[in-house]
C-alpha cells in the first residue's frame, strides 16, 4: 500500500470477476480465494457486469474525458515532510484489460517540484455503478531519469485481480471490499465506508454529502492507513494519513475542463507511456493497445 490517489487500489481502482456489491458492499469469490481469506469480505455468487464499461459517470469518482484534477499537499517520512503534488488526467483514450473496455488515466507524482511517477490506470464502471481498478503501469523516475515500472499489474496476470476503488452505492455497515490484489508485485488494498453526508472545504470550494472511505493494505500494516473524501459529481477533493511510515496529506488544489490542445498533448503523452510499456513489462502485454475513441 504505497501513498498515492489509486491507493484502494494503490492506483492508482480496474480488474475482472470478482467483488461487486449488492444490497451491501459484496466481493465476488474469485477476490475472496485470491485474499486467502473471506474475513475482509462478504463472498457473493454474483459477477460483476460491464454493458457499458466506459460510462464512468459515477456519482462520486465521475472520470469524464478531458477533466484534470490536481492536488496539492505533503508526504511525511523518514527523511522529513516533502511538497506532493499529483495531477491526475482522464484521457480520451480506451484501453481493454482483462477482457473489459476500460478508460485510460494519466497520472503523474511530484515530489518538492520533481517528477518520481508517471502512471497509466485503468478504470471500468460495472451495471451496479461500481468503478472498478483493472491495473497499472506506474513508471519511476530518479533525478529525471527512468527507472523502470516494476510494480505493473494486469488483471488477470499472474493471479491478479481487480477490485472497486469507489462503491457505485456506498452505505455505512457494508464489509471492507477488495479494490484490487496483486501478489507478484505485493499489491493488496482493502476499502470501507465509515462515513456519509460530511461537509468538506478544499481550495476548489465546499461540498456536501461527502463520503469517505478509510482503505489499509492487510499485507503491509506498516503502510498505516488512507482516508478518502469524495464528493458528489467531483470525485476525490481530500486525502488524509492515520499511522505508518509514509503519511500523505493532498487537497484537491484544481479541477478544470482541458480544452483540445491540451487533451492532444494529454493523449499523445499517454501513448507513448503505453506503447513503451509493451517493452517494459511482460504483463503489460496481455492489454488491448490504446486508442482513442469519443464515447
């Protein structure tokens, strides 16, 4: 459970058959035999569906193309209290993973004004309204220079799985959910509801009706836990630490529409992330390649 935005998931939420919620927060069989345990999840015989995969209105992590979020914030650690500042974009391009038509994000870390992360996540929303994490590919850089992306997950490969980064229908006293579970790369996040109807002011304004939900590595306690707020038709507008050796504290600084220059600059950088990760990553393989599309 590394600090970042995807961290549900983290992040990164996209991956296929397994945790959907029902009339509570469910997670299908195939999540509960991958966690080794049912204990962070109800098992549920139901599959999640995709007729509309790429219909990500959700209420509360709408991911319409073109929209850029930037955040604002810190990242305490051993080595001190670091400037974080991550700028998340929802591209216009289409990629399937795991069989499933998913949206492609472009994601990318500061650390006191230097880049460390550039990520592509990919993100489907079931019938149930559920946005679900289907993999990533989050590249790291050192004083500028690539490093590699040895943490890359594909659903579906070597025993990964997908899972729901935000319930479609959050309610207070669902179980925890599974929002995605990677073994061969130690990934594994667990989400749950613990609060509704909260009021948060961030630079971008104040909402209402927020929910927030608390998600924790059970693998990695030292990782400690992340607290998210999401509000109603934005999305994530606040991030808080409880513990663990990294704590990140991030406001959502800007939301704003990318006109068409921007978005083709957006695009372009995207798939060159994407067409350099079939050489980067074996798992990566198994994906459909990027393209663009306007639905």
């Amino acid at each position: 459970m590394r600090p970042d935005l995807r961290r549900v998931v983290a992040v990164p939420t996209l991956l296929a058959g397994m945790a959907v919620l029902a009339a509570t927060v469910l997670v299908a069989p195939e999540a509960a035999r991958a966690s080794g345990t049912a204990r962070t999840a109800v098992a549920s015989s139901s599959h999640p569906r995709f007729t509309h995969p790429l219909a990500t209105r959700s209420r509360y992590f709408p991911l319409v193309p073109g929209t850029r979020f930037s955040y604002e914030g810190t990242v305490t650690d051993a080595e001190g209290t670091h400037r974080h500042r991550v700028v998340f974009v929802v591209t216009d391009l289409v990629k399937k993973v795991g069989g499933v038509n998913a949206r492609v994000i472009l994601d990318k870390d500061y650390n006191d004004g230097v880049l460390t992360e550039a990520e592509l996540a990919f993100f489907s929303q079931d019938n149930k309204g559920n946005v679900w994490t289907r993999g990533e590919y989050p590249e790291e850089y050192e004083n500028g220079r690539f490093q590699g992306a040895p943490s890359t997950w594909v659903t579906g490969v070597r025993g990964a799985h997908a899972g729901i980064l935000v319930p479609g229908r959050p309610r207070l006293g669902t179980a925890p959910f599974v929002q995605g579970r990677a073994p061969a790369v130690g990934f594994y996040d667990v989400g749950k509801v613990v609060a509704k109807g909260l009021r948060v002011c961030v630079p971008t304004g104040c909402y209402s009706g927020v929910v927030k939900i608390r998600e924790s590595a059970p693998n990695a306690p030292e990782d400690g836990i992340q607290l998210k707020y999401y509000a109603p038709h934005v999305g994530l507008v606040r991030i808080a630490a409880q513990g663990g050796d990294s704590r990140e504290v991030m406001v959502l600084k800007s939301l704003r529409r990318l006109c068409p220059r921007e978005l083709r600059a957006v695009r372009a950088e995207a798939l060159r992330l994407d067409r350099r990760a079939y050489h980067v990553s074996k798992d990566y393989r198994a994906t459909g390649r990027a393209h663009r599309t306007r639905w």
